[in-house]
C-alpha cells in the first residue's frame, strides 16, 4: 500500500449481497431472430423519432443498442462524454441506456429534459457498496479534505461531494487539487484510488469500494495469455486489480483504450474492461484482433465474465417498451429530489467545467 493512503479507510469497506451474474440476465432475455431484431430495430428509430428523443448509451451496452445510437444522432461514450451529449443536445426526452447513476446524472444536469431508462433495475457495485449515510459519516472524519467520488454513484453521494470525476479526468482532477495543497478523500473505486495515488502521489483517503466485472480480471492469468501473445498490446481499465494495471501498455477510461487500439501499432490486443467494448474498438481499429483478458483461473470462476451483468439488463425489449409505454406512463423514468439535485449539480457542473478549460 502507497504510504500516504490512511489504512484506517479499509473499514468503510460494505459487503454487497445478491450480485446478479452476467449468464443468468443474458439467459432470461428474449431471443430475437433477424428479423424480428430488424423490426425491432427499425420500431426503435420510428419512436425515438416521434418522441423527440436520443439515445445515450454507454460502450458496454449491447452492440444494436450501440447501432441504434449511432445511427440516429445519439451517442455512444463514456459516461463523462454521456453527461456532455445529454445536457448539450436539444432532444426534450433523453434514453439513457446504461446504468442508474447514468441517468441521475444526466438528471442532475438536465433537469428541464425528461430522462428514461430502459430498466431501473441496472445498478453498479461501486453505487451499491457506497451508501449515503456511511459515506457521508466518513467525510465527517476528513473535514480537511477535499471530498472527489467517482461518477459511479448515487445522487446522494454526489451531493455530498466537492467533485464528481469520471475515469476520464480523475487523474487530472486530483493533480489540480494537489497543486493546489489540498488532501483528497476518495470515493468508491479503490482500485482507481490506489492508481490514481501511484501516480500523482496526492495524499489520500480512501473509500474500499470495487467495480465486481473489473475486479475478477485475474494477473496471472494474464501474464500466461501474454506468454501466447508476446506482441499484444495490454489495455487496461483503472478499475482493475493493481496488479493486472502493472502488466499493461495503457490504462485509462475506455475512451482511452479505444483511442489505443486505434492509433498503437499493435495488431493485436488484450483487454481488460467490458468486452461489449469490443463493438467499438473494431469499428475504430479495424482489422486488429481483440482478446478478452482472463477472468478466471485457477480456483477461481467468473460470475460477470468481462461484461456487467447489468449492463446486460438494456436490451432491444426494454428500450422499445420505454419508448412505447414509458414515456406515457412515467415508468422507468429518472427523478431526483430537487434538494439533492442542486448540490450534486454543483459537483457534477465543476467537471465539465474542468474539461472545458
Ligand atoms: S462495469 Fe463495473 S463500474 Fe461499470 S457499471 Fe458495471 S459494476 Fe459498475
């Protein structure tokens, strides 16, 4: 452990309990044959239409999720360029397909555009084993710290904090505040703390949350996949282990990675994120090949098996159901109270604000 990161911290880790598995979602969603997914698809585009809606959706949703964004002026990003689209776009209904905190920040920061999800069901870990009350409790203790939590989290938790980063800016943030003398309190990616701590050397606290899909990437499973690929380029997610981070040619957000995969000369490469990233790693980098980093290995299995099982929740049935009944009835649709959102706003705002200068 770096030696500026307070091991007292370690108690605030919260034990997550009934953690759905990738396998049994995708075993319980619908099974459509091509065309029945085309009428699907072509449905979608119709509705979002009429409805004066665009889709945001994340890289780890599913591939015609992804297609239907792109091909009808929405956006495929990460959640930081998420936030961005939803609040810059003049659509009046925003579709966030993702997960929750997702669609409480474009909430937060759009609260004059209605924002739906396909299911209300898709959580995170990192939002799950961050609960307000505890988080909150622990920034008590920290008075002098500047508090940073992770865009992976509750409006509550955002409200309470003095920034929101994304994985995208979280090095940078931290950087400026460290310039500025400030100590941070860090919150819920302990993985990404301890990276982040590694290479700025800020003074740090941390809250010991994890990304579940990230932390089951597996280090020595890797360095033997590297032994059959010894000229693959390894990108990696900050929220992985320490250990799998070390072995990689890049870490950083999957904008990053994707950037990576792109303009490295690499012909292939192994990936330690969501593998529904790969969709658009092949549209950027086509032509190079992309492997899956290892999530089990000796005495260990899967249970995300490089995809969300959340994630997985957003599927063609669920966004046209949103955009068939939902919009009517109100179900799956994103509210936050006034209260809270205002100061979550203050935190969420300093982010694109920091970007934009
Ligand atoms: S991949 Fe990890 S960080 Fe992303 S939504 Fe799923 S659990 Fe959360």
């Amino acid at each position: 452990m770096p030696k500026n990161i307070a091991e007292k911290s370690v108690e605030f880790a919260v034990p997550l309990k009934g953690i759905p598995e990738t396998a049994v979602i995708q075993s319980n969603l619908p099974v459509y044959n091509a065309e029945q997914r085309d009428e699907k698809i072509a449905n979608i585009k119709r509705l979002l239409k009429r409805e004066n809606a665009v889709l945001v959706a994340h890289y780890y949703t599913n591939e015609d999720l992804q297609i239907i964004a792109e091909e009808t002026g929405g956006v495929v990003s990460d959640s930081l360029e998420m936030a961005r689209f939803g609040n810059n776009h003049p659509a009046t209904t925003l579709i966030v397909a993702g997960v929750r905190f997702m669609g409480e920040t474009a909430k937060i920061l759009s609260p004059e555009k209605r924002v739906l999800m396909p299911t209300l069901e898709a959580t995170c870990s990192l939002d799950l084993g961050c609960p307000a009350k505890e988080f909150s409790e622990f920034c008590d203790q920290y008075p002098n710290h500047e508090v940073v939590v992770y865009a992976n989290t509750s409006a509550e938790v955002k409200a309470r904090a003095d920034w929101v980063v994304t994985s995208s800016i979280a090095l940078k943030v931290v950087a400026h505040l460290m310039d500025q003398g400030k100590k941070i309190l860090w919150a819920p990616d302990k993985h990404l703390g301890h990276y982040i701590q590694k290479v700025t050397g800020a003074e740090m606290v941390l809250w010991q949350g994890a990304c579940i899909v990230h932390e089951e990437f597996k280090a020595r499973g890797l360095g033997e996949l590297i032994e059959k690929h010894p000229d693959a380029g390894i990108l990696v997610h900050p929220e992985s282990p320490a250990a799998v981070i070390d072995i990689a040619d890049v870490v950083g957000s999957t904008t990053t990675l994707i950037k990576a995969a792109k303009e490295l000369p690499h012909k292939e490469f192994i990936v330690a994120t969501d593998n529904r990233i790969f969709y658009k790693m092949k549209q950027e980098a086509p032509g190079k090949i992309f492997i899956e980093a290892p999530t089990a290995g000796e005495g260990a299995t899967c249970k995300s098996c490089a995809h969300c099982p959340w994630m997985a929740m957003n599927g063609l049935h669920n966004l046209e159901a949103v955009l068939e009944s939902g919009l009517k009835s109100g179900e799956n649709e994103i509210f936050v109270d006034e209260e809270i959102r205002q100061k979550a706003f203050r935190s969420t705002s300093r982010m694109l604000e920091f970007v934009a200068h």
